[in-house]
C-alpha cells in the first residue's frame, strides 16, 4: 500500500465532514451530488459513477471531477472510502435491501459475481505488503504454536488454511468456537507462539478480545484482514490486506482463499523436503487402505 491509498483510507473516516466543508466550492452540479451522498451514501456506496449520475441528474464527468475536488485520484477511491465508511455499520437486512435493484436476474448475479471477485483479487494483488507476506511466512516457520482464528464466514478460510498448514507442520491449532470457549483453546500462548487473525466486516468482537488476549502474552499476531482499520489490524506485526467489496449479504472470501493458499505454498516450499516425505507416507497409507477410488 502506498502512501496515497493510505491517506485516502484515513479521510474515509472524515468524508462526511470533507464534503460539508468543500460544499460551498463546488459547481452545481457537483453539490447535487454532495446533497445526495450526505442523505444516502449507504447506496451510492455501491453505485457507479454512471448510476450516479443519472440518478442524480449530471453527466459521469461530473461525478468523477466531484470526486477530485474531494481530493480523491478517482471515483473508485471515494467509492472505497464510502464502502469503509459503512461496511462495519450496514446489517444484513441493509444490504440485501441494497443489493435488491443491482441484482435483477440470474445472469446479471453470475456476471457482478465473478467480476467482483476477479476485481477484488487483482487490487489485492496490487495492494498487498509484500514484505509482510514473507515475514508473516518467516513467523509461521519459526513459531513454537500456531493458532489459527476465524470467526462466523471468515471460520472457512480459517480452516482452509489450517488444513493445508497441518500437512507441512505438526504444530497447527484452530481456534474453534465447537471446542470450548476460544480463550481456554489459547491459554498457554507466550511470546515463541504465532496467531494467524482472519477478520473481515462485519468485524467479530470475539477475534478482537482473542487478538488482544495473545498480544499481551506477547504473541506474533498476523492478521488476514481488510483494512488498516480493522479491530485486529492494531494489534498486528503482520497485517496482509485483502480486498473484499461486498457482494449483497455474502461476503467475498475468494481474494482471502487466495491469500491463504499462497501463504501455505511459501511455507510449504520452505519445507519442501519434509513434504515430499510426508506425502510419500500418505500415499502409501491411501492406497492400503483404498481412501480414494482408483481410476481402472
């Protein structure tokens, strides 16, 4: 992330007060859209600027040279500000309600669908701390235990990444809420442990205690998250930024998938060696013990 995006994500959390303050500077077709944004930036959260503009009466340009004068470099980046504005505030009710005009039949949900989740992988891959990622791999490795957390939607990732982390290591832990309170499933972390953080809105109370919990026995904390402003992201020595715009009441997991599946790939080639062992006795336990079908 570069400087730009990171100021851009800090006004977010102005942008209502940005717009009362620029609202007597700007031309007249740019405080209508000022007005509308004031009164229902939840929707135009999920609008393009096209939308926009006809529903409020002015020309695309005019709504792109509007985010300008807020001092955005685009109208994607006041749309991402709107979106951090509100996405930890919206109930799923709310963005179904939202979602209802933008998805009108099957083709149209299949298409905004997949070319979300394309868009979001591809700005994660642009946007991510490269540095982090090594150092958060570097962390997996060299931990005593690693404690794997993910609450409600983004639980799936964490087992995900659980999973594959198990077969390269013999020291994985996830954090399950089916397995006693998650506290007394961390109790013995210190300062050698690693606890991989999975968050994303709307933000779990639950993965924020845990997180402050493990940072106060001095724990590494890496954290899968959306933003810098995350509950957990404050507690974090590695944070890996996913990009995950709302798709109605389901949240995008994809770019988090990929980012999990990277993370174990760079652990995995780093104990490639122990792998291939490890396989080699799978496949023999498999075939004694016909695990999978075999192909005639």
């Amino acid at each position: 992330m570069n400087d730009k995006e990171k100021i851009e994500m800090k006004d977010s959390k102005d942008l209502i007060s940005n717009i009362q303050g620029q609202y007597a500077r700007l031309s007249k077709g740019q405080k209508l859209i000022a007005q509308y944004i004031l009164n229902n930036y939840d929707k135009v959260a999920f609008m393009t600027a096209c939308k926009l503009g006809e529903t409020v009466g002015v020309s695309e340009s005019t709504v792109v040279r509007f985010a300008n004068a807020l001092g955005y470099s685009g109208y994607p980046k006041l749309q991402d500000a709107l979106q951090e504005l509100i996405k930890n505030k919206l109930t799923t009710v709310q963005r179904v309600e939202m979602a209802r005009s933008e998805y009108s039949d099957d083709a149209t949900i299949l298409n905004k669908v997949l070319k979300s989740d394309i868009d979001n992988i591809r700005d994660t891959l642009e946007g991510i701390d490269k540095n982090a990622f090594k150092c958060a791999a570097e962390s997996i490795l060299k931990a005593r235990k690693i404690y794997i957390l993910g609450m409600r939607s983004s639980f799936t990732i964490a087992q995900y990444l659980g999973f594959y982390l198990d077969i390269i290591l013999d020291n994985v832990h996830i954090v399950r809420m089916d397995m006693g309170d998650a506290f007394e499933q961390v109790v013995r972390m210190n300062e050698e442990d690693v606890l991989i953080s999975i968050s994303f809105p709307r933000y779990s109370r639950k993965s924020y205690q845990v997180a402050k919990y493990a940072k106060s026995k001095g724990a590494h904390i890496i954290s899968i998250t959306d933003s810098m402003f995350s509950p957990v992201a404050s507690l974090s020595d590695n944070i890996l930024l996913v990009k995950s715009n709302m798709a109605s009441f389901v949240d995008s997991l994809v770019p988090a998938l990929s980012v999990a599946n990277a993370l174990a790939i760079s652990v995995g080639m780093k104990e490639k060696e122990d792998i291939k062992e490890y396989f080699n006795d799978l496949e023999t336990i498999w075939k004694e013990y016909a695990v999978y079908e075999q192909k005639y």
